[in-house]
C-alpha cells in the first residue's frame, strides 16, 4: 500500500506550508501498487482549466527488492519540491528509487526530489 500523508507541522504561523509524504508497506513476495495524489491551490477554480498536478507513486516488490517510481504530471506547480518516503522499520531489501540504487538507513526514510 501507499499512503500520503503531510509532513508539515500545523501551526498558525506555517500554515500555508506544505510537506508530504509517501508512507510505503510493500508485499513480502512479489506485488505492485500504485498511487495518485491529486493537488491543486484548493481555493481557485483554476482545475476547471485543468490547472492540477498528478503525484504518481508506483511500487513493485519482490523478496529480494523495492523499486519506487515517483513522477509529477500537470500544469499546476507544487508548494513543495521533494517529498519523503517512509518504509517500515526493520526493511532490509534494496531500495531503488526512479532508477537509482538507494543505501538503506536506519531511519526508513528517504527524501526525493519532484520534477
């Protein structure tokens, strides 16, 4: 499964601030998922104009690895320009992420770059 979330702290003073994030469980065995994060301003009516962004997550496991494609489509542009994928604590497979191997930390979590 893959599951967004946002990352930023809410408070009065950041609350135009935004921050996501991918929470990922991949399958033990083999198994895909795939994922679509609609975004928009949330104020205008500008997605009558098609004025939106897709965030795409696509994941396929198998027992040996973990492999992430992450990708934005669409016109609109995003308050954020990296977000963080987070795995479950205790994930050993190897880890690529749009095409390239990453080391695996001690934290779970990794942050990409949108474009």
């Amino acid at each position: 499964a893959v599951i967004p979330t946002n990352e930023a702290t809410v408070h009065f003073a950041t609350k135009e601030k935004d921050e996501r994030g991918f929470h990922l469980f991949p399958h033990r065995e083999k198994g895909e998922s795939v994922y679509e994060l609609y975004e928009d301003d949330g104020i205008s009516n500008d997605y009558l104009d098609h004025i939106h962004a897709l965030v795409k997550v696509r994941m396929i496991s198998s027992s040996e690895a973990i492999h992430v494609e992450l990708r934005k489509e669409g016109a609109y542009q995003l308050p954020y320009e990296e977000v963080s994928l987070h795995l479950p604590m205790g994930e050993t497979r190897s880890l690529t992420i749009n095409g390239k191997p990453c080391p695996l930390n001690n934290d779970h979590v990794y942050t990409v770059s949108i474009d």
